[in-house]
C-alpha cells in the first residue's frame, strides 16, 4: 500500500543544511562552556598521563633469578689404583679446597695413626694461645720417649718454637710441654682434642695423647685425618711450618742450637736423599709398631692442592709408593674449568627514572673451579640480580650474588658441592641526574604518554575498521 505523508511529517523532516545551522546556532551559544570542557578533559589526560609516568618510574623492577648449566672436565681419565696395588691398609685422596674424595680405601676404618696425632694438637694448639706465648717446659716432657728435641725442663720456648718442634721433628717432649702448657694435663689435652675432632665432625677418632704414641683407644682414620690436614692448611702458620725442612732452636746455656729436621720424605725424600714428591708442601709422618708407616701429605700443582692419607703400610719406602701414586693420579684426573668469565654481562639495574638510567652487573673477577674427569661433573650457576639501584652508582657496587653448585657422581650416587659463591657488581660509575634535567625529561615523558593516549582511539578504531 501507498504511503501517505501528511503535512506534519513533511514539516518534521528537515534538510541538512538546517541541521547544520541548529549545530552551529548550539556552539555559538555554547562554544565559552564547550571550549572549558574539552580544556578540562585534556588538563584531566595531562595528569593522568604525568601520574602513569610517576607510577611507572617509581615501580620496583623485579630482581631477576636465573641458572644455567656448565659442563665440567672433559677427556678420558687416568686408571685410579687399584686396592691390590696399594701396599697401605687405609687410604684417602682428597681435593684441598673443597674435600672432594678422589680415591678411597677403607677410608672409615679406625687405626692407630702414631705421630699423625701431631696435626691435632696443633690445631688446639693455635685455637688457644699466641705464638708469641712463652712456656715453661714441665719435667713430664723430659720423661715422655721416643722422638725427642731435648727439652730441659724449667727452660722458656716460646709457642712458635714448641709447634716447629712438634711438626718438623715430630718431637714428643714438645707436644706434652704444649699440652701441659694449654690444659694442665695431657689427659686434659686429649678431651680438648677430642671436642676438636667432635666440632669438625671427625667421628672416627678419639685421642689418648699429644702425642700418638701406642694408647689404649687411641685411633683414627683416613678421612678423619685428611680432613684435620686440609684444615691445618688453611693457617698459614701451621702451613709453613708442616713445609719446613730444618729449624734451629736455642739451647738455654748459648751451645749448638738444637736442630729440627723433617722426616717427611715427599719433602727432603726417603731416608733424606733430597728426591722428594715435586709440588710438596707438607704435612706430616707417623711411625709405631702397630700403627706402622702413616703419612699425612700434601702437594700442590697448577694451583691445585691435594691431601693424601696413607695408614699401616710396612716401611717408609711403600708408603712413599702409595702417597706418589695417589697424588699423580689426583693431578691427573683434576682439571680446571672456567665456568664464570670476567666482565661478563648479566644483566641491567635501573638506577635513576628522569632520564633512564642503568647500571650493568657483570662478573667482577674469574670464576674457575676444579672438575673430575670421566666423573660426569656438571656446574649450575645461579644468579640473582637487584631489579633497581637507588640514587647513583660506583663502579664496584654490589648488584648482586652467584653461586655455583657442583653436581658430580660419587660412587653409584649423585652428589652436590657449592664451591663458589660471588658477589656481581657494577661496570662503570652511573651519577644521579640534576634536578632540572630530571624535571625536563618528566616533562618530556608525559607529553609523550599524553600523545599515546589521545592517539589510542584512532589506532582502536584503525584496526577495528
């Protein structure tokens, strides 16, 4: 059916043109209260934009935890030796530094360890006293046996001059005139020494003496004294002193001064015929009829320093078989790797917002550590890294810690280590910006986040059309 429009519908429609007039004739009237309004919205995105800018800026950046995975040694390993082929009836190879087990045999059993005892009481020695201490040499010591420095009893040494005594010559008057000197008694010695041992978690050993002579419950073991040697070498002094060939020593009326001389054949070799073990460094000898010939030793090679433990072998010259074979299969089976290079880049700290600023963390120095070969050794590096500084940076600034954990096979199990634990810091100085450059650049970043605002709805309504 037809449509009808009426008079009034006609009048109802209007042309453009007079729509346009009735806008203009609304804006003219209106345009003061238009104008205020869009000068409102625009102050009110202005502000919103400098408060996102701010918020951004004063937004804590997360600190960053991270690892990765280093391979450790690679090649073929040398043959350890064999049990058959070790003439000691117990025996330890460990890495100095970090007490890796290299080559055991019947590391645990408890065995009478004759003068190795030495290195114990020393260690409780240096723990109570200064080597500048002088003592009275008690007439016990002159009765004591066996190795002697002959002592006089009512004569003055000083703590320094006893412990050479006692490491070098392995003198037995020394080693009760110290304990007598420390505890009162030798009696009261050994329960000093055996809280030692306790403290250090050496479990399989007890002490009855200063001294290591034959004792009833006097024993020890391989690893308990690889693990008292790696700690003597940590103090320096007791360090040079296990190393030292020859020591003199005053006597108390002005004659010949009393001479120590080492009996450590991997230092001045067997019967002191100057072929020692090359790269020795210590540590020490034992010899009783039931303990046979122990040794204690030390050598250190490519800056990789090893403790070797040999018990109860039959004369001096097995004993220096078994520790020569132990320490050139640990050198040989031990290999550096660099798991942390100097310099390296780990990340970027924000140090200051008006303008961005970063400090890089990096590696202040090299990270190397010793690996196994044909051990299946893997290093995981952990990192963690401030996610901002505050204020200004120096050039050496802690940004951050790594760590390095060693996961290697011992025996049919995996086990772990944590050789390294670092410091990362920062690469150059990053100053804190002036005021008036920080206000110019806040400036700068709010037009900009301004400009991204206004522009959001056209770039909406771009990819929607």
């Amino acid at each position: 059916m037809k449509r009808v429009y009426t008079d009034r519908h006609l009048r109802e429609r209007q042309s453009p043109s007079q729509s346009a007039r009735k806008a203009r004739s609304f804006v003219s009237g209106n345009y003061l209260k238009i104008i205020g309004a869009v000068a409102a919205i625009l102050i009110l995105l202005l502000v919103i934009s400098g408060i996102l800018v701010l918020a951004r800026a004063n937004s804590s950046a997360e600190p960053m935890y991270a690892a990765r995975f280093v391979d450790g040694a690679k090649g073929p390993a040398p043959s350890p030796p064999s049990w058959g082929n070790l003439y000691a009836s117990a025996a330890i190879l460990e890495e100095a530094g970090s007490g890796r087990v290299l080559y055991s045999k019947n590391e645990n059993a408890k065995l009478p360890m004759a003068s190795t005892t030495k290195i114990m009481t020393a260690l409780v020695v240096r723990d109570r006293t200064k080597l500048t201490d002088q003592v009275v040499i008690p007439p016990q010591a002159m009765a004591t046996g066996e190795q002697e420095i002959e002592l006089q009893a009512g004569e003055r040494l000083s703590i320094e001059q006893l412990l050479y005594a006692l490491l070098v010559h392995s003198a037995n008057d020394a080693a009760t005139s110290l304990a007598v000197h420390v505890a009162g008694s030798e009696a009261a010695f050994a329960e000093l020494m055996n809280q030692k041992a306790k403290e250090m978690g050496a479990s399989n050993s007890r002490f009855a003496n200063p001294h290591g002579l034959d004792a009833s419950g006097h024993y020890s073991s391989a690893s308990d004294l690889a693990l008292m040697g790696r700690l003597l070498l940590t103090d320096p002094v007791l360090a040079k002193m296990v190393a030292t060939k020859r020591y003199e020593i005053p006597r108390p009326d002005g004659g010949k001064p009393r001479v120590c001389e080492s009996h450590n054949e991997i230092l001045v070799g067997v019967h002191r015929n100057g072929y020692g073990y090359p790269g020795a460094t210590g540590i020490k000898t034992g010899y009783t009829i039931p303990a046979g010939q122990c040794l204690v030793a030390s050598a250190r090679r490519n800056d990789i320093s090893l403790v070797a433990v040999v018990l109860n072998c039959n004369d001096v010259n097995q004993r220096m078989q078994d520790v020569t074979s132990l320490m050139n299969y640990g050198f040989g089976v031990m290999q550096w790797v660099v798991v942390l290079h100097k310099g390296e880049v780990l990340r970027r700290v924000q140090v200051s917002s008006f303008p961005a600023r970063y400090a890089v963390a990096v590696v202040p120095r090299e990270v190397r550590l010793l690996s196994k070969k044909g051990a299946g050794d893997r290093f995981r590096i952990r990192f963690y890294v401030e996610g901002d500084a505050s204020g200004s940076v120096e050039r050496g600034d802690v940004l951050g810690r790594d760590s390095v954990t060693l996961e290697y096979t011992r025996g049919n199990t995996r086990a772990t280590d944590t050789p390294h634990r670092g410091k990362l810091t920062a690469a150059e100085d990053v100053a804190k910006p002036n005021f008036i450059a920080a206000l110019f650049v806040f400036i700068w970043y709010t037009i900009c986040q301004f400009g991204r605002i206004l522009a959001a709805p056209i770039m909406i309504w771009g990819k929607l059309g």
